[in-house]
C-alpha cells in the first residue's frame, strides 16, 4: 500500500529543492478543494536545510497552483505560521464567483522551475514567452540582477 497523499493546510510553510541542495520557500495561503489547487506564496530566500527557516517577509510571487509536489511530499513541509501575506495578492479570488471560469493555475514544475530560475540555476527566459516567470513575479518586484539568460 503506498503512502497517502499529503493534505497541505493554510500556513504550511515548503522547501522546494534546488539543484545545490539548498531550497526555496513557499507558503500555502489559501486552498481551493474543488480546484486540486493551493495558493502560494513564494519567497526570495535561499534556505539551507540544516538552518531553521528565517523570517519570510514579503513574498516574490503569489500564484495559484496545483499541489501535486506538496501532496506527494516532493516539496517538505517545514512548519505552519499564521499568514501574513495581503489578500490583495490573492488575484484568483475574482474567478469565485464564476465557479472559477477564466482562473490562471499554474503547474507546481513551473512553479520549480520559476524557483530554480530565480535563484540562478536555469534561464530566466527559457519559456515560449521569454516574459513568463517575468508576469509571475508581483508587479513590484524585478527579476534577480543575476538571473541566467537563456542561449
């Protein structure tokens, strides 16, 4: 019998592995059941697992995604905190209403992908649309100064 899936709750922080053996950081804020789907804060550290996980601040990206790493544990969690990041980030909140017809949900492996990017590991601009990890980050918010371009 294999292992049950992971139910991630609001507050649960994540690592998500990157290729150096250290990890990004997430935040479940919200959780949409009907969609398979969790809202994610994503922040800029760089955390190492040995270390205890830092004070998050403010977050580089808040998405919609699925929450297939996170069931099947690809992405640990670390803890839970009260969630400190502004409802104003939760932009797929105005799809509720319309039983989410029009909602963006990004895959966890672009959201890994977004993380490795960010932390220099792989191409900022390796999408079909050189822009796409560019349009997920919060409008006030630039791609890291040393960011891989893409060949």
């Amino acid at each position: 019998m294999g292992r049950r899936l992971l139910k991630p709750e609001i507050g649960d922080l994540f690592a998500i592995p990157l290729p150096d053996g250290d990890q990004g950081l997430g935040q479940v804020v919200a959780r949409i059941d009907e969609l398979g789907a969790v809202g994610c804060a994503l922040f800029d550290h760089k955390h190492r697992p040995s270390d205890s996980v830092p004070p998050l601040g403010q977050p580089i990206s808040v998405v919609l995604s699925t929450s297939d790493l996170l069931q099947r544990r690809y992405w640990p969690i670390l803890g839970n905190r009260p969630v400190t990041v502004s409802a104003t980030y939760f932009t797929w909140e105005a799809f509720r209403d319309a039983y989410w017809v029009g909602v963006s949900i990004q895959g966890s492996g672009i959201i890994h992908e977004f993380m490795e990017a960010y932390h220099g590991f792989s191409p900022w601009d390796a999408m079909a649309d050189p822009d796409y990890f560019t349009k997920l980050l919060i409008k006030c918010n630039r791609p890291p100064s040393a960011y891989v371009v893409g060949a």
